[in-house]
C-alpha cells in the first residue's frame, strides 16, 4: 500500500467524521425546538457509514491497490416519539395546550461529539504521520 493511498483512507475518514459532526450538531441545536404538531417536530439524524475494501482478497504483488476508506452510506432519521409537554401559554401549543419537542438525549449527542472529534483528531495524526515518512523517504536520497 502506497503512502498516496493511506492520505485516501484518512480523507475518507474525515469527511465521514465530518458529516457526524454536522448531524450531532444540528441534533443539538434542535433538541429545544418545540411544534404544536407531533409530526412537525425534528427528527434526529444520525450517518451510517460504511468501510470500503475493494479488491482486499487480490494480491498486492499483482500491482493492484486495493480501494479503501470510508463511505457514507445514508443519513436516518431517529424514529423516537416526540416529548410532550403541557404549555397552555405557548403560541405554538394544540388546541389541549400541547407542544412537542424532539426526542434528543444530550448526553448521547455530546459523547457522540467528543467521539467524533477524536477520530477526525486522529486522521489527522495518521496523514502527518504519512507526511513525515514521505520528507523522510526524500531525505534519505541526499
């Protein structure tokens, strides 16, 4: 496995530890948001992911690299029964004085944040990592 291939499976990773991010995120920023309707209200979104090993049983030997990284396979939505909450006073509340509000665990959000971001912390070490074998591979020519 060449060192070009290695900075395409840390990319890959990246970009997957990115799109986690981004849905964790927007799943925080919305736990709050309340709908006098239940099917109006958000739905948490969480990535699924995918691992690529294209070509993994072929023999290197062949001149074959094999394809490797992460692919984002689909964005779900969690299926979690809205919260209810008794807001007679709220402009948005139903005609019982109901307003309902995603079903967002913070706690789970916030692991699955510090989770995310330690992975994508990681990738990047693995692509310096590369980076400096490839200065040292150079410098062993001089």
């Amino acid at each position: 496995m060449s060192l070009t291939q290695i900075f395409a499976i840390a990319g890959s990773a990246m970009t997957a530890e990115t799109k986690r991010l981004t849905t964790t995120s927007s799943n925080m920023s919305n736990a709050n948001v309340v709908s006098g309707n239940p099917e109006d209200v958000y739905r948490a979104q969480y990535p699924v992911f995918k691992a690529i090993a294209e070509d993994a049983n072929r023999s290197w030997a062949m001149g074959n690299e094999p394809k490797a990284g992460v692919k984002l396979e689909a964005v779900v939505e969690s299926n979690a029964e809205p919260i209810q909450r008794y807001e007679p006073n709220n402009p948005l509340a139903d005609k019982n004085g109901m307003v309902y509000a995603p079903n967002i665990k913070y706690v789970e959000e916030l692991a699955n944040m510090i989770s995310a971001s330690r992975s994508y912390q990681m990738d990047l070490e693995v692509m310096g990592t590369a980076k400096k074998l490839m200065q040292r591979t150079l410098e062993l020519g001089e």
